[in-house]
C-alpha cells in the first residue's frame, strides 16, 4: 500500500494538459506540511488561483487562432506544498524528459518493447512562490537549460 498511496498522493499534486509545447508550473497550491507530510491545507488565494490564471491564460492562447497556427500549448503543473525544498525537488520532473535515456534498448522478457510514458519536454517553466524559491529552481533549471 505504501507505493500506491505514494503515486496517488504525486498524482494528485500534479496536472497534465496535453499539447505541442509544454509549459512547467510550480505554484504553492497547498500549504506546508507538517510531521514528515510535504502537503498540508489548500490554499485558495494564493495557490489555487495562480494555478488557474495559468490554465485561463493558456486557454486563451490556444482558442485564438491568429497566435499559434497549428500549435497548441499544454501544461504540465507541480504543487510545491509551500515548500522550498519540496519545490526543489519537483522542478527536477521538468528535466526528466532531457536525462533519462530513451529505453530502445529495453526489451520485456517476451521481447517486446516496454510500455512506458515519456516524461513531457517542457520548454519553461513559470513559478509563482516566493523569490527564494524560485532562485533555486532557476539555478537547478538552467543547468538543463530549460
């Protein structure tokens, strides 16, 4: 039960939007997280509603048919639980897709290939906590020049 509750405590501290280009967010939609927990309260305000100027902003772009032609921007978004080091290890999802080997070479033992998700190559990432915390992930990011 342990690493299943695990991916479904990830999962649900993360959003997906498919599209051409991604884009990264770490927004702090939950507050700090006490006794070893790294979430603890939501947070409207502050968390939920930069979350979701985002997804207005992005839904703007894509249904205007004069700014991007033929392309659509997707978003793939991380919770930092108000947390500065919590956030720093969520902006390493953002370079997951540029370290991580492309597994051709990998084969099930009835020889064929595996079944996997690629991890989404986001182009850029935007943050909205506090300037401590988005120093550091800009250092991590630009590293993988993201």
């Amino acid at each position: 039960m342990g690493d299943s509750h695990q991916s479904q405590q990830e999962y649900a501290h993360s959003i997906r939007l498919d599209g051409d280009i991604i884009l990264g967010g770490l927004f702090p939609v939950h507050s700090r997280g006490e006794r070893g927990v790294p979430c603890g309260e939501l947070k409207k305000e502050k968390g939920i509603h930069r979350l979701e100027a985002m997804l207005f902003a992005i839904d703007l772009i894509n249904k205007d048919p004069e700014l991007l032609l033929n392309v659509t921007l997707g978003a793939r978004i991380l919770d930092t639980c108000s947390h500065d080091t919590y956030a720093l290890e969520q902006s390493l999802t953002f370079v997951q897709a540029l370290i991580e080997r492309d597994g051709s070479d990998v084969r099930c033992s009835n020889g064929e290939p595996p079944i996997f998700a690629k991890p989404d190559k986001v182009v850029g990432v935007i943050d909205a906590s506090v300037s401590s915390v988005s120093i550091m992930v800009a250092n991590i990011l630009r590293l993988f020049k993201c």
